[in-house]
C-alpha cells in the first residue's frame, strides 16, 4: 500500500500556538496517532544536511573491524549505552502472545515476513543518551556514561549530540501538538519526560552480508518508548501496519521528513487510546535497487555498504507512574477522545479501561519490554 501517512507541519505550531490552523495540525496529530500509531512531520529547524552528516559518521563507526566494536559493548547495564551487535536483540514477538494474535488476525497478504525461525535481528544498534538525570529515582542503573568509540573521540558527542538535539526538540514538539489535539495541556507529555532517558539509537545493517530481498532487518515489533522519531533512511525497508487497516504500508519519507511512530508508553498512557504502531525493516526490492545506485555512483562507490536508520527514542521520565484512568478523566471533554470512543462503541466495543494496569511505573513497563526483547539479563 502506498504510503498515506498524515503530514503534520510543526511550523504552523511554533508560528503561534494558539492560532486556528495550530489547533488543526495539533487535532490531525492526535488523530494520526489514533488511526496510524504514525504520522509524518515536517519542521523547518531539523536539517537534511545535519541527517546525512549523522548517517556518513555512523556508516564509518560501523564499518569498523568487530575487535574495535567490541570495546563500545555494555552487556552489565543490558546494552542501554554503547553498541549492541548483530543478532542480540529479539523482536518481541518471539515471546508475545498478543503480538503473535496480531499477525493472526491480519490477511495473510499483509502479514510481516516469517518470524518462526526465533532468530535475534541482523540489525547492529547504538544508545546514546540524551536524557537529564533525575534528582532522584527508583531506576538509579540509568545514571550512566555514555561510550566514546575510541576511533571517534575528537569528534563523537559533538556530532551526536548534533543531530540527537535537533530530533529530540522535533518530537518534544510532536508531545506538545498531541497534548493540544487531545485535549490536555500543551506540556502535558513534554513535562513527564522531562527526565527520560531518551535514547538517540540508530541502527546498522551490513547490506553486503545481509541484503537479500526477503532478509529481515528488525522483525515486527513495536517499540517500548513513548514516541519514536525517525530521519530519512539511505535505504528504504521500512514498513508499518496501521491498526484499522491492517494494510502494510511501506513508508516514504518526503525530503526533508521525518517519521514519528507511537510507542508502549504511550499506549499504556492513553488506556489503548494509541496503540503502539507494529512495523518492520526489511530487504526489499527498493532496497536493492537503492544499493545498486550506491555502489555504481562514483560519488559513493567507495562508501561502506550500510543501512543505518537514524532513530531517537524519546521517553517519559522513569519516575513517572502511568494512571490511564487519570488519562480517561482529563479527556472526558476532549473532542477527538469522545469521537473515538463514540466510534468503538458504535463497532459494538467496549473502551479497553482495564486493559492496562493502573499506577505502575514508566521504569517498570521498559524493565518489562526489554526482557521480552533478550536485552535484560536477570542479575
Ligand atoms: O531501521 C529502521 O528504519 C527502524 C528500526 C526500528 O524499528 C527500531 O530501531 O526500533
Ligand atoms: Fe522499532
């Protein structure tokens, strides 16, 4: 299916927030979210330039021999700083009975690529922190440094932090927007994740090893953060299942786009209101042909044949306890919240208020999630 993701314009909001068009663009992200777990964002202050100076520099890191990688492995605070090497982390579906129902329940033409098989995704990744530390917290183990690959010392946080800076001040505006759309205060989210441990993570895939058409990059999952941001891809592979439709959508990022997808956070904030968007990375046929481009363009024949996708986890603060009966409280005179649950009940469904434990901690729900994806090893 074509790509008919909703494109939400963070421009408009920082003109003037309380101007009408804002008030649109924050409706059309509150609603995007609800029907697509995705939209598309423009903002004029995230630069191209800034993403493709990001990709070269994470293509070099990865290129390196798997000796020097190795240094940068974190495995005592469950791979949370540093780097996490191919054919580590599990797609949750492996070990998720929800998730398998899931894929169930869609037409077998739009069903991810296999997953039977159980094996870690080829996907490489690096966690660089962005977060401030709390005060003071429960989950003290997120109080950690982060790596500085040795190769890169001059240059790393500075370029890091570069491209993670701008990403992250994009999708706290996405938090801002979907507050006003739904009916909250406008620093509803921004404020409960003021000290997330938000996570600039991109990925690597080594597409001379791996970039067969079919071959899985990252299996279907959702992701257990608040809001993910995504800047374009080199390499196209990206796809994402809207919960309605349950069409595959393969996702195109328009020049100068971004991608937000919701994550467990979120909908375990919302009561299901949001649900956290399913997606894949996979080889396609694009793929291939945007490799063939790269490696018979003399401009970049001689670069490392990589995928690397430049992806931001931004999360609420740890600290933060999730009350979706708060949520369902603060909503009761939100237009797009009481349109939604007048359209589930006109299905015949019942709003899902019980679905999601009441009072637990956002440090909890990722301790949880990231068992379900083999990066938490029980001490
Ligand atoms: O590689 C991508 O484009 C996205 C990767 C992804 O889904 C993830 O890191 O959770
Ligand atoms: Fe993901």
């Amino acid at each position: 299916m074509a790509c008919p993701l909703p494109i939400v314009d963070l421009d408009v909001l920082r003109a003037s927030v309380d101007s009408p068009e804002a008030r649109a663009e924050a409706v059309k992200t509150a609603e995007a979210l609800i029907e697509y777990g995705a939209l598309i964002l423009r903002d004029s202050t995230v630069s191209e330039d800034a993403n493709e100076r990001f990709l070269d520099l994470l293509e070099d890191y990865f290129a390196q021999d798997e000796a020097r990688l190795r240094e940068d492995l974190r495995p005592e605070v469950h791979y949370q700083i540093g780097v996490t090497l191919e054919n580590t982390e599990k797609p949750k579906c492996h070990s998720d009975d929800a998730c398998k129902a899931v894929i169930a329940a869609l037409d077998p033409a739009e069903r991810p690529l296999d997953l039977e098989g159980g094996h870690a995704d080829p996907k490489c990744r690096f966690f660089h922190r962005m977060g401030k530390t709390p005060p003071t917290t429960d989950f003290p183990s997120l109080r950690m440094e982060n790596v500085t690959p040795r190769a890169f010392a001059a240059t790393w946080r500075q370029s890091m932090d570069e491209w993670g800076s701008q990403i992250k001040q994009a999708v706290e505006g996405v938090s801002e927007m979907l507050a006003i759309g739904l009916g909250l205060e406008r620093g509803t989210f921004s404020t409960a994740g003021e000290y997330g441990s938000h996570l600039l993570a991109p990925t690597a895939t080594d597409l001379a090893k791996y970039g067969k058409e079919g071959e899985i990059f990252a299996g279907f999952h959702t992701d257990l953060n608040f809001l993910t941001i995504h800047g374009r891809s080199r390499f196209p592979g990206l796809h994402i299942w809207a919960r309605n439709t349950g069409k595959r959508i393969t996702v195109k990022l328009p020049p100068g786009c971004l991608l937000v997808q919701a994550g467990k956070q979120l909908e375990h904030y919302t009561g299901g209101l949001i649900q956290a968007g399913y997606h894949e990375v996979v080889c396609t046929r694009a793929t291939l042909d945007a490799l063939e481009r790269r490696r018979t363009d003399p401009a970049t024949a001689h670069r490392p044949q990589i995928r690397i996708s430049s992806t931001f986890f931004w999360h609420l603060s740890s600290d933060e306890t999730l009350s979706p009966r708060r949520f369902r409280d603060e909503t009761r005179v939100s237009e797009v919240v009481q349109r939604e649950r007048a359209k589930i009940e006109v299905a015949g469904g019942e709003w899902p208020d019980d679905r999601y434990a009441e009072g637990m901690k956002v440090g909890t729900l990722v301790q949880e999630e990231l068992k379900h994806i083999a990066l938490f090893a029980e001490s």
